[in-house]
C-alpha cells in the first residue's frame, strides 16, 4: 500500500529510481482503500529541502501497510530561500491554509538552521506558532523533529533550551524509560545518533508533565511525548 504522488514532487521519482513503489494519483482514487493525508512542514535551508522530503517519504513507505498515504509538504513563505528553492516550494508545496480547510490526520515538522540565539527571532517562529495551534486542535498526532522540538517546548511550555559547554556529536547508548506503544517491542538498549549545540533535560519535560520514553544518560532525550502520549511525538 504505496505512497501516493499528489504533488509531481520531483522526491516521488528519486524514489520510484530507488525502487519505491509510488502510486500515480489518478491510479490511487481507482482504488477503495483507507486514504491517510500527512502534512510536512519543511522548514529546512535549501541545500537541504527535497533530501528532507525523502527522508521522511522514505520513513512513510517504510511502515506504511494499512493505507495509501498522501504527503502535503508546505513551507513558511518568510523563510529567506534561494531562487531555485522559491521555485520548487511554489510548483509542488502547498499553501498552509488550503490544508487547514482540507484538514490531515497527522503532521510532521521537520527542523531547520538556526540563525539567531534565540529562537523566538527566527524568521519561522510566528508562523510555526500558527501551526502548533491548529495542530494542537484539529491533527490527531504531530511529529516534532529536532529543532522543531525545542522551538514547541518553549512555545507550549515556556521551556528555554540550555546552550552546551560543546557540541553533542556522536553516537550515544540510549534506554526505554517507560511503557508505549511507540517503544513497545523495541530493545530496551539500543544506539540514537546526536549532533547539537543545546539541549532540553529530562527533568525540564517531567516537570512539564511530557513523558519522557527514551533516554540516555550521556545524550540526553531522544524520544517524549506531550501528556496524554499522543498529541505530540518530540524526537
């Protein structure tokens, strides 16, 4: 059960050459089958734009069984790009209002280059609040990644992230810190990757009621959750 090409999302072919099945649209409404539409907001700089698309595409398809699944990249029209960037966002992304009216039953946030010390200065930050808010009413689950994490933290929570003596770069032994259903199954050991300037501790997610679902005593959080374990996924 494929992923399905909404778009013409030049990813989509990257991905047929490397042998992923990608559904054509007008093939996909032939068949009766559960549809599930995702949102992407990619807020990446844009060397990084379409690998970030597949990255997550290819995390879609890879535990896709139960549906046909239409991704709906958008970006924030403030984020300062790249003519050939500015092109690509306007051919194939699209706007975030037209998906609030259409509505997702879920949305990934993808992380993005920081350019100023504080993250309430980016230039991402009022219309990622926007989405958080919708998200946080209308979307079942919204996956934050990264930096996406720590700007949701502090917008929800009002949790400042802590700046590290040096960065965390590696490959670090993590542990399940608790039951759900996102771990369960999963080794209670096993190896995340790190590479960051900053960092929000455990106890500053407990003590904001998140849960806490992998971490690591060298590394940090990998893996949280908002309260009721759903709402939000913080990797």
């Amino acid at each position: 059960m494929p992923l399905v090409d909404n778009t013409g999302l030049p990813s989509y072919r990257r991905l047929r050459e490397e042998g992923t099945e990608v559904l054509e649209k007008n093939r996909a409404q032939e068949q009766d089958i559960r549809e599930l539409h995702i949102g992407l907001l990619n807020m990446m700089p844009d060397g990084s734009l379409e690998p970030t698309e597949r990255q997550f595409l290819r995390l879609i398809d890879s535990c896709n069984r139960i549906a046909q699944f239409y991704v709906y990249p958008f970006s924030p029209a403030v984020i300062p790009r790249g003519d050939r960037a500015r092109r690509h966002i306007d051919q194939y992304y699209f706007e975030f209002d037209a998906l609030q009216e259409k509505g997702l039953d879920a949305l990934i946030i993808s992380g993005a280059n920081p350019i100023s010390l504080r993250l309430e200065n980016e230039p991402f930050w009022e219309p990622l609040g926007q989405v958080l808010d919708w998200a946080s009413e209308h979307v079942t689950s919204t996956l934050c990644a990264c930096l996406a994490t720590h700007a949701a933290l502090l917008y929800f929570h009002g949790i400042e992230r802590q700046p590290l003596p040096a960065k965390r770069w590696g490959i670090f032994s993590h542990r399940v810190s608790q039951d759900h259903p996102l771990v369960r199954s999963i080794n209670s050991c096993f190896d995340v990757p790190h590479s960051r300037w900053n960092e929000i501790s455990p106890a500053q997610m407990t003590n904001a009621g998140l849960q806490v679902l992998v971490e690591s005593d060298d590394a940090g959080v990998h893996l949280a959750t908002s309260a009721d374990g759903f709402r939000f996924v913080f990797f």
